[in-house]
C-alpha cells in the first residue's frame, strides 16, 4: 500500500538548533541547565555520561532553543550527522548547540518515536545523504531539514512502529554497553598482566629485559610506487588502517597493487609484528599489530608502516610483543622516542633499541591466549551487534513501506 507523503516542515511547530556560549567550554558546569551537544546523540539514543550544564545567565542567552520532552534531536553537521534521539525528561529545559537540531512535532499528528525510526532509517539516511555535497557530508541547512519526506500514516500505526523501533535500540543499546563493559575489562587486564601486577596461576619466574634487536629485525613497507600502482595488480598489502585497527590482523582489508616480477620489496609473513611509523601525536605512534593470517606469497606492507620479524620465538612470543605495545606501559616507551613537531616519526634504529621487561615465554603464550579468547568473545559481541543493527534496518523498511503491518488498523490517508 501506497502511503501519503509529508514533509517535516508541515507537520512541526519547530525546527531550529543553539549556539555555543560565549566563551565554549569555560563556561560548563556540573550542575544547571542541560546544554546537548552532539557527542551526547547516538543512533536512538542519549549518551548522558558527559552531559554539560550552563547556568541560568547563560541560558537567557539561547534564542528560542529550550528543549521539551519528546523533541527530536538530530546531528546536522560533523562526522555524526543524521544520529537521531528523542529528548528525555531529563534534557527538558536545556539547551543545544548549534551542531543538534531540535524538531518539535505538531501533537496527535505525528509520533516522535515513529519518526525518529524513519530518521534512522534507509529511507531517512538515503534523504540526507543526498543533500551533502559530493557525499562529503557537510552539513544540513533548517530548510533541508524540514524537507525530509516521512510517510503520513494512522497515528496508532506510527506509535507501534515506534515502540518496535524504540524496543529494537533498546536491544542495540544493550549489547553496546556490554561491549564497553567487555573492552574496559580486557584494558584492565592487560594492564594487570603486562605489567606483571597479577600473574597468571602457575607462573612464578623473574621477567628480564629483551632488547628488541637481539632477538628480531625491522624492514619497510613498500617503495617506488606511485598513485596508479594501487587498486589494481595481483599483489596485495596491509593497509594502514588495518594495522591501527586491532593487535590481531586477519587479511579481511587487504587491497591490491602492481608489483613486478623482479622488484625488491619486503614480504609479509605470518607472525611479523606491524607498526605504523607515523602518526599525528606521538601516544598513537607505533601501534602493533601481529599477523595473525597465512598471507598470499605476493603479500606486501603500506609505506606508512614497518614490520619486526621476530628469530628468537624461544624469547619473545609475536602476539605478546603486540599487546605489549598497544598497552600503556608499551605506548609510554614508543612515545619517548617520537620525533617531530606536526607530525611524529620514529626511527627503526631507535626503536630496536628498546628492551621491554618480560615474562618467561611460556607466560607470555598464556597471557597472549587469555587476552585472545577476550577479544575474541568481544568480535563476537560486535558481529551479533551488526547483525542487530542490519535487522532493525530490514524491520523499519518493511514497516515504513507498508509490506508489513503490524496491526489490522486501517490508513486513513
């Protein structure tokens, strides 16, 4: 069935968004006025954690801006534009910046639920994607805005579309936080473990140092290339962003480039341990990340990153050394060496000449594998996460194209 199409602007009383105070963040305080910005709007819900306040002064100075019970707050600029979330009663009264849109829909015609679902939605996204300039996703105007298209229902059909939509991020909501549970134990054990804090049952040797040359060597990533050589060829390499990802890589984004036949380039091994050599700041440079795959022959590095092949796997275990450098103890040591000013660099010679304090080798397999089996169950979470995700998209589609119904009530329009 066909629905009847309206847009946003016909059927709300308001659609507008803040300013940031005179004076930013100086003028936060921990108590007051809720004041919303668009760190604090997810995809269904409010995140509260850091919510800032203004104090009455302030808040006099906000034209028109105070949030009610049931707005709708959506990002209309930034890297999180189109999230979406219903104010709670907690925000009632407060503000919002110039970065959040608050949509105030006209009572008894539209739910703010149902149409805070269609936001979410393809439907919704594809609308907003297509009004940032070459996908760039700069930002939406109060009159794009209000030109959102949403369908025109039974206002009884919008509320239990709603209420299925509000009950599926509910779910979604959950399993995120369950995650960041999960993450922020595994950060606590790693800390505890790889810094010998807590040692695992069975263990009791003294750790020694390791210094890094004694016991592996470095080598670059590809060289010689330009811009044509990528995306295309039969010989693939890790990209960058795949070594910042995680401690574990896995061959899942690898991408290809020409390399000839009678090129010197270093080769990628099961085990080599990856880091990139540059970065913005120097407590995200050289990043570890083991290679925890059996690579194709023709399997090279990005030219961003290095590699460390360990020779001495009766001293020092591949898939410690990673986990040892992306815990803080490991970040401490890289970021001495950093060098730089607007970006930061760090030299392989320096950087062979680090020797970390260690277990025995067979504590650092268990400790590897304990940590492993927490990742692994955190991947798991996260898979079960996308397919919530991809579910709810699915759901809203049918609901909002009307293939499905959720109850016998009749469209009146």
């Amino acid at each position: 069935m066909t629905h009847r199409i309206v847009r946003l602007a016909d059927v709300t009383t308001r659609i507008g968004s803040g300013i940031t105070p005179r004076g930013g963040s100086t003028v936060y305080k921990t108590s007051g006025r809720p004041f919303v910005r668009s760190q604090n709007v997810g995809w269904g819900e409010l995140r509260l954690t850091d919510l800032a306040y203004i104090d009455e002064a302030t808040h006099t100075t906000f034209p028109a801006t105070e949030i009610r019970r049931g707005d709708i707050l959506l990002n209309i600029t930034g890297a999180s534009i189109g999230r979406s979330a219903i104010a709670s009663d907690e925000l009632d009264g407060g503000n919002v910046n110039q970065h959040v849109c608050e949509i105030r829909l006209k009572r008894g015609v539209m739910d703010p639920q149902f149409v805070n679902a269609v936001l979410s939605s393809r439907i919704g996204q594809d609308q907003i994607d297509a009004y940032q300039a070459g996908g760039n996703r700069q930002g939406l105007n109060f009159q794009q805005v209000g030109s959102i298209r949403v369908p025109a229902i039974d206002i009884h059909q919008q509320e239990a579309i709603g209420t299925a939509a509000r009950d599926a991020d509910g779910l979604i909501t959950t399993l995120e936080r369950l995650i960041a549970k999960k993450q922020a134990i595994r950060q606590g054990m790693m800390q505890q473990l790889l810094t010998g804090q807590t040692r695992l049952p069975g263990f009791s040797e003294s750790w020694r140092r390791v210094r890094l040359r004694e016991v592996g060597m470095t080598y670059g990533g590809l060289t010689g290339k330009s811009k044509e050589d990528f995306g295309r060829g039969t010989a693939s390499y890790v990209t960058f962003m795949e070594v910042m990802s995680g401690p574990r890589l896995r061959g899942t984004r690898l991408e290809s480039v020409v390399v000839g036949a009678y090129e010197r380039q270093n080769r990628v091994a099961r085990g080599d341990v990856l880091f990139n050599g540059s970065s913005e700041t120097p407590e995200e440079l050289a990043l570890a990340a083991v290679v925890d795959f059996a690579p194709l022959a023709a399997t090279y590095l990005n030219s961003f990153c290095f590699g460390f092949r360990v020779k001495r796997l009766d001293l020092l275990d591949p898939t410690y050394l990673a986990l040892y450098f992306r815990s803080a103890s490991g970040r401490a040591i890289v970021s001495s060496l950093a060098q730089g000013a607007t970006r930061y660099n760090i030299a392989k010679t320096k950087f062979l000449e680090l020797d970390p304090e260690l277990p025995p080798i067979d504590e650092q397999k268990a400790i590897a594998a304990l940590l492993g089996d927490t990742e692994d169950e955190i991947e798991a979470l996260r898979g079960r996460l996308a397919k919530f995700r991809a579910i709810k998209l699915g759901m809203l589609q049918e609901l909002l194209t009307g293939r499905t119904r959720l109850s016998p009530v009749e469209f009146t329009a």
